[in-house]
C-alpha cells in the first residue's frame, strides 16, 4: 500500500507514469510466461484488488456506510476502466481512440461538460486524426510521453468545409494542420468539451498511421503468449492499487487548508503550474440544513467550469441533477459577480448546485485559456436564509423550470455519450463515423 503526499507546491506524478511496459515485457518476458502458468500473475492480479479494498477502508473521509458503499462502487468502476482499457488496447501500429469515461464508470473527478477520448502513438509514426467538427466549445490534443505533455487546441487549425477537419501528427513538417510530434511521444488524449449542452455537438473522431500497413491486426485482436498476459495481469495489479491509494491520498490533501474553502491551485500531476490550464479543488462539509454560497466574478476566454463530486473524487450524476455549472449555463447577478449556491435542497436560485443528499464531498472549478483566475469566496449559512444573503437580482427558477432544464440535461448527456466504445467498432453508427478525408 502506498502513501502519497500532496502539497500545495507539489503533486505526485499519476500511477503509470513512466511505466515502460514494453520495456520490462521485453526484458523479463520468460518470467512474466512462468509466473503466469503457475497462477502467480493471476494471483499478483488479486492481491492488487484486496490492497484497493484496503485503501477504501483506511480512507479518513469515510464516515458512513453510504460513503463505504460509494467507495467499493467506485472501485468496481476503477477496475472496470483499467481491465477495459487492456482488453481493447491496441498499439501506435494500428491505432484506434478509447473512450475514457462515462456517466457510469468515473475516476479523477470527470469533467461533466466533456467526452475524453485516447489514442497510442509512437515518434516515429506519421498519424491523421479526422472527422467533422460541430459546434463545439473546446476540442484540446494533449500529446503525452516523455518530459510534459504538449497541448494544442482547435482554435490553432484550419477547417474545412462542412466542418471536415483533419490533423496530422509527426515528426517532420506535414501539409496542412500538423501536431509535431516531441521526441518520446506515446499517447493522444482528445478533450472535447461543450458549453451550450443543448446546441453543441460532441464530435466523433478516427485515427490511423499513414505510414505502416493498414492490414496489421490490432493488438487487442491478435493471439496472446503467455508473457503478454503474464505483464498484462502483473500491471493491473499494480495499477489498481495504486490508483485507489492515489485518489484517496489526493482527496484528504483538500483538506489541509480547511473544509468549505476554495484554496489556490497547485501543480497539475503532469504538467504542474500550466498557463493554459488549472483547476482548483476544495472539500466541503455542509450541515443538514445549510448550503455552502460560492462568490467570484468569471473570467472571459475559453472554458471553465464548478462541479460537485464525492468523497472517492467522482463527479455526482450531472444527467439526472444539476451538480454542474460552466460559463455558458451560470448566470450572473447584475452587478457580474457569480453567486452559487452548495445544497443538498432546491434554494430555488438559478445557480444550484445539487449534493444529491450528501453532506460531504469534492468541489473543484476548472480553468482553461481564460483571461485571469479568480480567488472564489465561500461562505457557509442557513439554507433558510439564501434567499437574503444572495443579490436581490440574483435570478430565481420555479420547480417547474428546474425540470425542464433537468430534462435537458438528461437529453444532452445521452446525446454527448452515445458515441462508440472506441473509434474502430464504430461501422454501424453512420450517423456519427468519421468521413475519411480520401473518401
């Protein structure tokens, strides 16, 4: 079991980092092979899942048995994210996007307003991500491998008619839009966010290797030795329980500088301070009774946006509840300050956000490219007296206005997640492939 320690001025580097797999298959294949037909990689695989079982239970943020039972639900999503990772991971000689999350299986506080997408690449290769681009807000490439990421955002490229976009990746100068890739490149994350839920589309991106054969099987469809599964089981292991140490650790670190505060941002685990990019984290503890009131004056630029999540770092239902606001959704009391209201109760104030009946949890304000990065004031008060301590113009929703804006929101979910598991099923949903720019 590890312990991480988490500062203000400093965050530990994600579990996996560094983790050269194919280095250490390579290195140690016929040990990997024995250990897996004597049962010890499955075994390995086991003891990985009882030291994640461990970390829930040692976990100081816990203190119910619903919190208990929302700590084994959220592993059995970790384990499931990790495993389905593995069992559809292909290679950067035949590549294919997996989707990361979705409103079911949660891990590191997802973005509610996003749709996360991942592709292995290698330096080496010459790659094309294409598709057609709607209305979306924020469409970001993070290319990850050695040294810090390397992020480039749609706003930096041309597109074409219709909304054809294409993009291509390597190392050397490529016509039209190009991502060079840095030496050591591994990976491609896809983020795309939107902020009108209700008119953006969420686009369905493909990528493939222009310079290798396309007849390659992909690693997931290929048959296994013995020292792949051996790794693949002996690496889950180790994954799972160090991810469940890893979040738990991260989560009781918010509370270092208070409860029911929204302190300064620190280092991202993989880029640290980021001009570009920040997000800010805090616990709550609200009493029955009471709401936490959130107060700033929002930036101008690109995106940002405050969510609520549990102890176990995963966003509450954003399809079902109101536990989301971004830019676009708040609305601003007249004289522009941003007023929002914590509750576990409808206050009856636009700007809710709702606890769904928790007392305690995660809040965390996501900004990206925006003008400046305002230091939120928090407040805890009665729930009986919001409507005096908010603005007299702050905007008020009826009960019949919530639903509708709840049923919204069940639709634009369902609509941004409908998408396929990974870019390669994705034959049967003509609606949504990915044209292919020679096509």
């Amino acid at each position: 079991m590890a312990v991480y320690t988490f500062t203000k001025d400093s965050t530990p580097p994600m579990p996996g980092t560094g983790f050269d797999r194919a280095g250490r298959l390579g290195a140690e294949a016929a040990t990997f092979a024995a250990d897996l037909l004597s049962g010890d990689a499955w075994a390995r695989f086991c003891e990985g899942l009882q030291s994640a079982g461990r970390s829930v239970l040692r976990s100081e943020d816990a203190v119910s048995d619903t919190d208990l039972a929302e700590g084994y639900r959220y592993l059995l999503g970790l384990v499931h994210s990790l495993v389905e990772a593995e069992l559809y991971r292909t290679d950067a000689a035949n590549p294919a996007f997996l989707r990361v999350q979705t409103d079911v299986v949660k891990v590191g506080m997802d973005n509610p307003d996003g749709a996360l997408m991942s592709a292995p690449i290698d330096d080496e290769g010459v790659f094309r991500i294409y598709g057609v681009i709607g209305s979306i807000r924020m469409l970001e490439f993070v290319v990850s491998g050695k040294g810090r990421p390397l992020m480039r955002y749609l706003d930096e490229f041309e597109v074409g008619d219709g909304g054809r976009f294409t993009v291509t990746l390597g190392r050397r100068p490529q016509a039209g839009n190009w991502i060079e890739l840095p030496e050591g490149a591994a990976s491609v994350l896809v983020r795309r966010a939107t902020y009108d839920w209700d008119t953006e589309d969420v686009p369905h991106l493909a990528i493939e290797r222009l310079d290798a054969d396309p007849a390659v099987v992909p690693r997931c469809l290929r048959t296994p030795t013995a020292a792949e599964v051996g790794e693949q089981l002996d690496a889950l292991g180790r994954l799972v329980a160090e991810n469940a140490d890893y979040w738990v650790d991260m989560v009781h670190s918010f509370r270092s500088e208070g409860d029911n505060l929204i302190p300064a941002p620190r280092p991202l685990p993989a880029t640290g301070m980021n001009d570009a990019r920040s997000s800010v984290k805090g616990f709550f503890v609200i009493p029955e009774g009471h709401a936490l009131l959130v107060e700033f004056t929002p930036p101008d630029g690109q995106f940002w946006s405050i969510s609520v999540g549990d102890i176990w770092y995963r966003t509450f239902d954003f399809a079902n509840h109101q536990t989301s606001l971004n830019g676009h959704q708040v609305q601003k009391d007249p004289d522009g300050v941003c007023r929002i209201v914590v509750a576990s109760e409808d206050p009856g104030v636009a700007n809710w956000l709702d606890t769904v009946g928790h007392e305690r949890g995660v809040i965390i304000i996501r900004w990206v490219m925006v003008t400046h990065r305002p230091q939120p004031i928090t407040r805890l008060v009665p729930l009986a007296d919001v409507a005096a301590v908010v603005a007299s113009g702050s905007p008020r929703v009826a009960p019949v206005q919530r639903a509708a804006a709840l049923a919204r929101r069940r639709d634009a979910v369902a609509r941004r997640l409908a998408v396929p598991l990974t870019s390669r099923w994705s034959y049967s949903t003509t609606s949504i492939d990915p044209v292919r720019p020679d096509r």
